[in-house]
C-alpha cells in the first residue's frame, strides 16, 4: 500500500544525497590533487624536494631502522635493565642578581 508518490519522492531524495556526496568527494580529491601538483612544482622551481616526498621518505627511513615508539622489538636501555634506584637530594637555589 505504498503511495507511488511517497516511492518517487524518497528515490529523488535519495539521487540528491547521493550525487552531491559523489560531488563532494569528487571536489575533495581534486583540491588534494591540485595541492599536491602545485608542491611538486614549487619543488622543481625551488630545486628542494616536495614535503610530501620528504614525509615518505622519513616514514620509510624510520620503519627500515624500526625507530618509532612503541616498538615492541625495541632493547631497554641498560640503565632501566640494573634495576637502580637513585635517590637525589632536592635543594632550593636562590638567584642573588638585581634584575632590572
């Protein structure tokens, strides 16, 4: 019992939503796009590399000398392995200067 009016108006409804999600994403990748051309080519004016090659390849720097934190294959320091605790007297130092 459903109205044929109410099926065209939720199809409609739904064409819109989805064509202006399609345009939106559309327009995302194209700002993306442009800003990664324009960074290449003030690279080449410049002669220094892109920030987005450089963030490459740190990342692929990193991950090959497995620096980053959290790293689980990472070897403690052999001052956390002794196991000592160093107990530091905390005094009050007093600056005698006249500041202006």
């Amino acid at each position: 019992m459903n109205n044929p009016l109410g099926q065209m108006f939720r199809f409609i409804l739904k064409l819109v939503f989805v064509s202006s999600a399609a345009v939106l994403a559309l327009g995302l990748l194209l700002v993306a796009l442009t800003v990664f051309v324009l960074s290449l080519l003030t690279a080449l004016i410049t002669g220094r590399k892109s920030a987005p090659l450089m963030a490459f390849s740190r990342f692929r720097q990193f991950s090959q000398q497995r620096v980053w934190p959290g790293n689980s294959s990472r070897q403690p320091s052999s001052k956390a392995a002794s196991g000592q605790v160093v107990d530091v007297e905390a005094r009050e130092i007093i600056d005698n200067r006249q500041q202006p």
